[in-house]
C-alpha cells in the first residue's frame, strides 16, 4: 500500500514545539511546586488530543460533542442515526464526514466504529477524537486532510454498543456479546444471543454496512496488540484477499509499535458471530479489528490508553482513510444519467450460520438473507456520475447451506443489479452491473434518460 507518511500534517513535531514554548516559563517555578506530583493533565498536555480532553467520556459527552461538530461545520459533517434503537431504548449516533458532505458524490468510504464491547472504553475515545481531528484539521485548511475528505468519506460511530457502554460492561442489555451474534459462522454459544443477528445492536451494525459500500471498516478494541482480519476459525482457511487485508493490518500494526502483530483472527484465538467475518464476506470491505493497549506491565490508565496511543491512532487511521481512497481497492461505476434521478444497486444472497443442534433434533446451519442496498442521486448539471463501490465479485465463504466448507478461492459472480429510477421510486431502467476492484463499469442509461425526460417533462 502506498505510504504518504511524508505529505502527513507534522501533529507531532507541532506538538513538541508547543511544548517546548510552555516549557520555558516552568524554568522559573520554584523547585517545590515544579517536584509536586503532577496530575496526568501535564503529560496530556504534552500528547494532546484534538479535543483538549484529560478524562473519559461520558454518553452525554460523547453525543454533546457529535452535535456539535454537526452544527459548527454543517459542510463537513452530518448526522448519523442508527435505525434500532437498543435494547434498552437508546438510539446509537454517528457522524458522516467528508467536504461537502451533503453532495451525493459516490466517494469511497470508511467506516470506522467504537464500542463493540461496552466496557472497552479507550475504543470509543479514540474513535471519536480522529473524528474531531479530521473535522478541525480539515476546518483548519489542512492540505492533506482536506485533499483525503475530497476523495473519501468517513462514517464513524464511536459507541455501537450504547447500553454496554452506560452500564460499563462487555455485553448488550439481553447478555449478549453483540460481537459474537453477526449471522456469518455463528453458533449459540453462552454469549452469541438467542438467533443470529437478535441484537438490534448487531442489526445497526449490518444496516450500515449493507447501504453504505465501505472499501475499509474498523472496529476498534482493547486490549491486546494485535490489528485483525478475518477468518475467524482455522477451518475457514485464508480469506480470498488475504495479501490485501494483511497488508493493510500489518501497516497498522507497524504503526502502532513493535509489539503489535497482523493477523487472521483465527491465529489470535477461534471465535464465531464477530462483524469482520461477515463484513468482509458479504461486501468485500477490508474489514479489521484493531486492538490497542498498553505494553505488558504498564498500568492500564486514560493516559496510557487513549493519550499515549493517540498520535500513533491518528497515523493508523489516516492509513485506512487512504487505502479507502485507493481506486486500486475499489470497484467504480460510471455513465451519465438525468439531474435528479435515483441510481439504486443491489444485490441479494443467503449466508450461513455454523451447523448446531437445531430445535428438530438435526444438526445444520441456519441460513439468513443479506441484502446489499446503496444508492445515489443524481445531482450534476450534466448528469455525469461516478460511483465507488464495493466489487461485484463476492469471496465464497466457508459457511455453506449444508456446513463448513473450507479454503476457498473463487468469488461468487453476482451482478449489481443497477436500476435508474423517478425519485418516486418508478423503475425507468434495470442494467446488470460486473465490475471488479480497479475496474471502472460505464452504464448506459440512454433509456432512462428518455423515459426521465418524457415522465417529467
Ligand atoms: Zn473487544
């Protein structure tokens, strides 16, 4: 992957600068108030994360601070909801970032979520500080943030699992290990959930990712050093594009320091249900779980697991904001179309769980349907699109209708299914889409022109 290191804002040297004007009067002070112990806010001065913070977050914090980079800069972020409430009735919040984030431009994304876990709070910390520092460098005219949020847009929700998250435990209201309840693989194990997908926690998480054609999604964990991808299980074998999906976690793995490693979640430990497993095999998204902590025997504090890993957690990000931006790992459709029209891909498929016991006694995988939805307006003058989208080759997962069927290399040949239609929803025209990563599909849409034309004339 391409390394940009070089044309990246210089946030440490900048820091180390300010710290070093602070530092003179500090000459002065009297050697009794300067040996004083120091409260942890002198070295997070010295680290600094964008939002100036010394201390944990609280929900209110969290949702205060989203609302306010939404109001402050309403051409660079907007608002996410989740559709589910959760368990316990919360809503789950986001925030989209790009410039000019209210066009319907077809940029490539990233997504980026915190919180899986409830009790794994530096996760949602660093989260939402790269979404305030996108959003303030960009505000700020920084080069290299504005030229990345040009080609690419950021969806990122810091807190996934917001009942969790209040009650500062690992599992969803009902129990549940929302990252063992995604349908792919899953099994009822004591934590799973009651069925695949129970948790409307889970269900947020799929919403998002079926209607939004994520070229990279992070969930970001504590507390090993370790960056992810899947498979989950040894049995599944290497996914199909483990050369891109390794070479992505071990630049974020480098990145982070010398103790952390890259590799498929199957060699850290076995584990069913989590989301880059089904991520990864429904929508061919560079899926990874990044987990920070602190080294071996350094006390697991806000300054150790947020200040101290922040500047590294920005680097690690601004190289998964780049790879999404990468043409080269994504698919693009392109072609001109009527102003206004609504251009709607889809695609849909059965998964499949793990074979278990089921209620008649059998043993055999429950199957589930996921459907893939995006869409995109129309809104140039000229009716000229380009659309970012995840290829239409989809990796055959080792989860089939009648088990486990492991090392798989081939792709399921499976056309977006690309309609131009009346913003009322009336279909003007259907075109099968095949495009592969790299690759541009140009569709002809002469029909709909016409039909759009003659319809509102
Ligand atoms: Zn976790």
């Amino acid at each position: 992957m391409r390394r940009t290191d070089h044309s990246r804002p210089r946030r440490r040297t900048l820091v180390l600068a300010a710290a070093a004007v602070l530092a003179v009067p500090a000459v002065a002070v009297p050697a009794a108030v300067a040996t004083e112990p120091s409260p942890s806010s002198a070295d997070a001065e010295a680290a600094g994360l964008p939002s100036g913070n010394t201390a944990y977050r609280t929900l209110a914090d969290y949702e205060a601070d989203m609302a306010a980079l939404v109001a402050e800069h309403p051409d660079l972020v907007k608002p996410v909801t989740l559709p589910y409430p959760t368990t316990s009735g919360r809503t789950v919040r986001g925030i989209e970032i790009s410039t000019n984030v209210q066009a319907d431009d077809g940029k490539p994304v990233f997504v980026d979520v915190g919180m899986h876990h409830g009790n794994e709070f530096p996760s949602g910390e660093l989260t939402m500080e790269y979404a305030i520092d996108l959003v303030e460098s960009a505000a700020a005219g920084d080069r290299y943030v504005t030229r990345l949020l040009d080609r690419a847009r950021v969806v990122v929700v810091p807190i996934v699992n917001v009942d969790g998250f209040v009650r500062g435990r690992r599992q969803t209201d009902t129990n549940t290990d929302m990252n063992r309840n995604y349908g792919m693989g899953w099994l009822p194990i004591s934590t799973g959930g009651a069925a695949p997908w129970s948790e409307p926690e889970t269900r947020n998480i799929e919403w998002l990712l079926s209607t939004r054609q994520a070229v990279v999604f992070n969930t970001q964990h504590t507390c090993i050093q370790v960056v992810l991808y899947p498979p989950l299980q040894l049995a599944a074998g290497p996914a199909q594009d483990v050369g891109r999906l390794h070479a992505l976690a071990s630049e974020i793995a480098a990145i982070y320091g010398p103790g952390y490693d890259a590799l498929p979640s199957a060699e850290d430990y076995e584990t069913t249900g989590e989301a880059i497993d089904w991520a990864y095999y429904a929508t061919r998204g560079l899926s990874i779980t990044t987990e920070t902590c602190p080294d071996s025997g350094v006390a697991r504090t806000y300054q150790t697991q947020v200040l101290d890993v922040y500047d590294e957690h920005r680097e690690a990000m601004f190289t998964a904001l780049e790879t999404a931006a990468d043409p080269g790992q994504y698919a693009v459709i392109d072609g001109k179309g009527p102003k206004g029209a609504v251009l709607r891909i889809t695609k849909a498929f059965d998964m499949y769980t793990s074979p278990y016991l089921q209620p008649d006694g059998s043993t055999r995988p429950t199957s589930f349907t996921t459907t893939l939805e995006s869409d995109l307006t129309i809104d140039s003058r000229n009716g000229k699109f380009e659309w970012a989208v995840n290829p239409s080759y989809r990796p055959i997962p080792a989860y089939q209708e009648d088990g486990v069927h492991g090392f798989q290399t081939g792709f399921y040949e499976e056309p977006w299914i690309l309609t131009c239609e009346l913003p009322d929803g009336t279909v003007l025209q259907t075109v099968p889409v095949n495009v592969n990563l790299g690759e541009t599909a140009t569709v002809d849409l002469k029909e709909c022109r016409r039909e759009f034309h003659q319809a509102r004339p």
